[in-house]
C-alpha cells in the first residue's frame, strides 16, 4: 500500500494469522481477502458459539483459524479413537481415512478416498485491520 497499490490483495489462509496485520499496519490491510476455515462472521453450525465462548473466557480473546483447526483435529482423532475402539497409529490412521460429515467449527470435514478433506472454505476480508466480512463456499 506504501507504493500506492490500491488494488485488492489476495492471500491463502496464512493471512490469518494476526501477526500479518501486526506487520503490515492495519490502516494497510484494507480491500485485502483470503481463503481460510474459520471465522466467526461466519459460523459453519452450532459447535462455533460455545467453541468461541470458552476459548474468549480462557484466553480473552476470539479463536484464530488455526486455532479453529486445532479444535477440530483432536475431536477428530477422539472420533477416530472411539469408533475404532482403539488408540494405536493404525487405528487412528483407520478411522481417520473413513472420516464422514465430521461436524467441526470449521464446518462438516470428511476424508476422501485419498486422504484429503472435503470441507467448506470462508473467504474472509478485511477493513483496516479487522475483519470485516467473510462467506462461506461448500464444496
């Protein structure tokens, strides 16, 4: 923005991390979008109010995507666990693989045949700093 850049700014999910706007200023993070998973503008289902609740009165302050992610990735192993009835690598490799409509704070997850996630995705703006808009695509 210092060169006089006015155009929008497009980044991937690592603009979500609050140290980009640290770095960058807020008053040039404006007219700026990213795709990430996460965003409380933006609920995927109803695991998000208390996730954000408990997460603002531990740490007095609202969840980030990857702290979203985070979240997500042990309740999917504990899933993984329970349906396997079994905590060892292979288990948990198992029953992660057969993964369905995982419902997460960052929306439904399930595995595909190789191992990628099938989830929706939130494209998140900015306005000085703050974000300021975000709507999520389903795949």
């Amino acid at each position: 923005r210092e060169l006089g850049i006015t155009q929008p700014i497009i980044g991937a999910d690592g603009f979500g991390d609050e140290k980009m706007v640290q770095l960058a200023g807020a008053e040039n993070v404006s007219n700026v979008f990213y795709t990430g998973h996460f965003s409380t503008l933006a609920p995927a289902n109803d695991t998000v109010e208390p996730f954000v609740a408990a997460f603002q009165e531990k740490y007095s302050k609202e969840p980030s995507t990857f702290n979203a992610l985070a979240y997500d990735a042990m309740f999917m192993i504990k899933q993984a666990i329970e349906t396997q009835n079994a905590a060892d690598a292979k288990s948990i490799t198992k029953g992660l693989s057969e993964l369905k409509d995982f419902k997460g704070v960052t929306g439904n997850i399930t595995m595909d045949a190789q191992h990628n996630t099938e989830k929706s995705l939130v494209v998140i703006g900015f306005t000085d700093g703050k974000e300021s808009s975000a709507e999520a695509i389903n795949p």
